[in-house]
C-alpha cells in the first residue's frame, strides 16, 4: 500500500524558526533520516504557499491566479511517499516526522492502487 | 460598470445565495441516492470465524477511526446487531448509521488499516481504545438500554476469554458487572435510588459474584500466574491507570458494600474522581 504522507506546518515553522543552530540541524537530520528510510520512495520540502499559482482552464483559455487553491492556515509544508504493509506502518512514520510534535501535523492519505 | 452597483451587487449576491439554496438541495437529494445504494451494500457481509474476534475488535476499534464508527462497527460485526438496532439504540436514522458503517468500512479496506492483534508496543493503547468503546457501549446501556448493557457485559466476557492475561479486561468486565447487577435497584417509582437505600434483595447476587471473581482475577500480580507464552507475548508491559485502577482503588472497601457492610455511597468517590465516571447508583 502507497501512502502520500503530508506533513502541515505553520506554527511549527515558526517553532522550528525558534530552535537554536544546532537544533535546527538535528531537526533537519531527522527528515533526511526519514527520506533515507526502508519504504520511503519520494519526498520533498515545499516552497511557502506564498509562492503558489493556481491554474483553470476555461473554455480552452488557461486561467492563472497568484496564491493557493486552499487558502488556509496549515499549509503543506513537504511530503513523503511511502510504501508500507499496513496503516499502523503510516502512522508510525508520521509519528517520527517533527512537524508532528512542533505543532504541525500529519495527514497520512492512501493512495489509489491501480 | 453597471448604472446603479449597489442594487447591482445585491441582486448578484440574491442570485449567488439562490444558487447556493439550489445547489445545496441538489446535493441533499443525490447524498440520498447514494446513502440507499450504501445501505445495499451494507448487506454484503462476510462470514468472520469465532478465532478470529479478538483481530476483528481491535480493527474495529482502530484509533484511525472516528470513535462512533468503532462503537458501531464493534456492535456490528461482534455484538451482531443488524444496522437498523444499532441506528435506533443511538437515535440516528438507518440511512445515517449505515452510511457511518460503510464509510468505516471503506476507509479500513482503502487505508489498508490492519486486521490482527497490535504488536507489543501498540498493544496498550490499542486495548485502551478497545475498552474505552466496550465501555461506552456499556454507558449508553447504563439508565435504560439494557440491551447494550447486555451487549457490552458480552463483549468484555469475550475479550476476557480471549486476552486471559490483560488484568484491565478484567477490571472493566468487573467494573460492568458490579455496576449492572444493581440494575433492578437502581429506579423504584420512577426514581433513582441511591447505594445506600437501594433493596439489596433485588441485587443480582449470581453476577455480584461474577463481578468479584474478575476483579481478583484482574488483581493477580503481574506474571503470577501466567504461562511464560503469553507473559512473552502480551503481558510484559507499563501498567496503566484505567478502569481497573479505579475499582481496585477501594477493595476493602468494595467489599464491604459488596457484603452489605459498608453503607456508605461516598467510599467511591475517591476512585471516581482518579479516573473513572464510577456510577453510585
């Protein structure tokens, strides 16, 4: 089962903007700890959706407008792809991903097999 | 640029509400199409062998699941209610309830949530999940719905029999049996009557013994009297505060309201502030 492991940040942006040199080093370890993991096939950090372009076609004409689809709070900061036997798997990866305790979070959504 | 944009703006925001209305009657109307083709499905129902329920609750009560899809899938495919008694005993109307069951469904088959008994370091909290709806069950059963009271008594009897090395399923199971076997006591005339005035005659002695016998069984110490099998498997573990710490916080106590000794209701309190809503009724 493929499952799109995406991780929402917003306060734990700035919280992680908080963390001292060091800290922020160790933070970021830990996502290429999880990148380099058994069954994580993709992943990638996310520019802020500041930098989004949102696109519609209508009537054959491409339609652009600046920012996200989803104006929202949390945004999505990255994702992982990650291959797993089961549920259980997915959420013990989301568990170790540090959005999770610097109060972000993670929607762990399986993908469709075809 | 129209003429007037103020009359402008207020009819174009007239229309957009309109469409909205419109909009939102036909999404009524089609959810209903498709809660009926739901609730065909949720006749589809596949066998589930006796040695496989302790797997089937713990999918059932999936933290990944919303609380009140665990309580209905758990009386579902363990209590063996069909959908339209679980609907009523939680007054929501069939279609709802077999929406929320099939939703459940879906959502464990597409998110590949697993069918088996928590590895070890899951196991606390995925049989605290698994307690916590027996007892809601047992709750919603508790001032009327003796059936579910029934249901959940049953419920902890099977976990027991299946986990006979978790002192918390036996703590819950006593804490159920101790509370239903005062049932009978409980109302006269329409009203409650509190532990202290109740007419112990109409106490359910045969299930005051069977509550007693599961708390000393949930009482053993840790690995007395386990088999090196199971002790390997499930039972090595962080004990944690749960229903049984709240009954076993007054044995004496309880004891003595069980042999008639103590009058007192307030005894319990103490236990019921700690942690569990104790029923002093």
């Amino acid at each position: 089962m493929q499952y799109l492991i995406q991780i929402y940040s917003n306060d734990s942006m700035s919280r992680y903007e908080g963390l001292s040199e060091e800290e922020k080093e160790a933070v970021m370890g830990e996502y290429f700890a999880i990148s380099g993991a058994p069954g994580v096939t993709g992943g990638a950090q996310l520019q802020p959706p500041t930098t989004a372009t949102t696109v519609r076609v209508e009537d054959g004409r491409t339609l652009t407008t600046d920012g996200p689809f989803l104006e929202t709070k949390e945004a999505l900061g990255g994702y992982y792809l990650y291959e797993a036997d089961d549920l259980d798997a997915a959420i013990e990866l989301a568990a170790r991903i540090p959005a999770a305790r610097l109060g972000g979070a993670i929607e762990v959504r399986p993908l469709v097999e075809r | 640029m129209p003429a007037d944009p103020g009359r402008w703006l207020v009819a174009t925001a007239r229309n957009r509400a309109i469409d909205r209305i419109r909009r939102e009657r036909t999404l009524a109307a089609k959810s209903k199409l498709l809660e009926v083709s739901e609730a065909v499905e949720d006749e589809i129902e596949e066998p589930v062998f006796g040695d496989e329920r302790l797997e089937l609750i713990f999918t059932c009560c999936h933290p990944a699941l919303a609380m009140d899809a665990q309580v209905a899938l758990t009386l579902r495919a363990l209590g063996g209610l069909r959908t339209d008694e679980i609907a009523r005993a939680f007054l929501v109307p069939e279609p709802t309830m077999a929406q929320r069951l099939v939703r459940a469904k879906r959502k464990i088959k597409a998110a590949a949530i697993p069918f088996r008994i928590p590895p070890p370091h899951l196991l606390p909290d995925r049989l605290a999940a698994v307690l916590a709806v027996v007892y809601l069950i047992f709750n919603e059963g508790y001032d009327g719905r003796a059936d579910l009271a029934e249901q959940a008594i049953r419920l902890g009897g099977s976990l027991a029999e299946l986990m006979p090395d978790e002192p918390e399923v036996y703590g819950l199971l006593a804490l159920m049996l101790l509370h239903d076997s005062r049932r009978a006591a409980r109302v006269r005339n329409g009203e409650l009557v509190l532990f202290k005035d109740q007419d112990r005659a109409l106490w359910d002695w045969p299930q005051v013994q069977g509550g007693r016998a599961a708390l000393e069984r949930g009482l053993i110490p840790s690995g007395a009297s386990w088999s090196a099998a199971s002790r390997s498997s499930t039972s090595r573990r962080s004990r944690r505060p749960g229903a049984l710490v709240a009954v076993a916080a007054a044995p004496p106590r309880l004891d003595e309201q069980i042999v008639g000794a103590g009058d007192d209701a307030q005894v319990l309190t103490g236990a019921a502030d700690r942690q569990q809503p104790l029923n002093l009724l």
